[in-house]
C-alpha cells in the first residue's frame, strides 16, 4: 500500500467536495489512480481529458507511483 497526496482543481474539486485528500491505496499508476477515483467521485472527464502532474511535473498517466507522491489531475479549463 502506499500514500498520495492528491489536489483537486476547478471542475475536480466542485465534483469531489476536496480541495485535496491523502489516501492509501493499492494502485501503482497516476492512470489507475485517476480510474479508481472516477469510481469514486463520479468524474465527469475521460482520461484523454485531464492532464496529470506528479510531484510537480506534467507526467504520463502511465508514471509509477511512489511512497509520498503529490499528484495533481488537471482538467480542462474553460474561460473566455
């Protein structure tokens, strides 16, 4: 098992209630990670949708996760 810190933003945050949260999980990718937590919350993005960043670089979603990683799902952001 290992622990992420994980950050909310914009759309993400208003769905999950959380501007962030730690959890301990089982999951070993940013990928699995964003999937365990669309079941959870009910994401309304794809994976194709959102960006990933791990301990504050832009990463593939196929990134391994280590023991105190901070990860940050970044959707897309509307404005005008």
């Amino acid at each position: 098992m290992t622990t992420i810190h994980i950050t909310y933003f914009a759309a993400l945050r208003d769905v999950t209630g959380y501007a962030e949260e730690t959890l301990i999980t089982e999951v070993v990718t940013a990928q699995a990670l964003f999937h365990k937590l669309t079941a959870k919350y009910h994401w309304p993005f794809s994976e194709a949708d959102i960006q990933v960043a791990i301990n504050d670089r832009y990463q593939p979603t196929d990134t391994l996760l280590k023991e105190g990683d901070r990860v940050v799902f970044i959707p897309p952001v509307a404005g005008g």
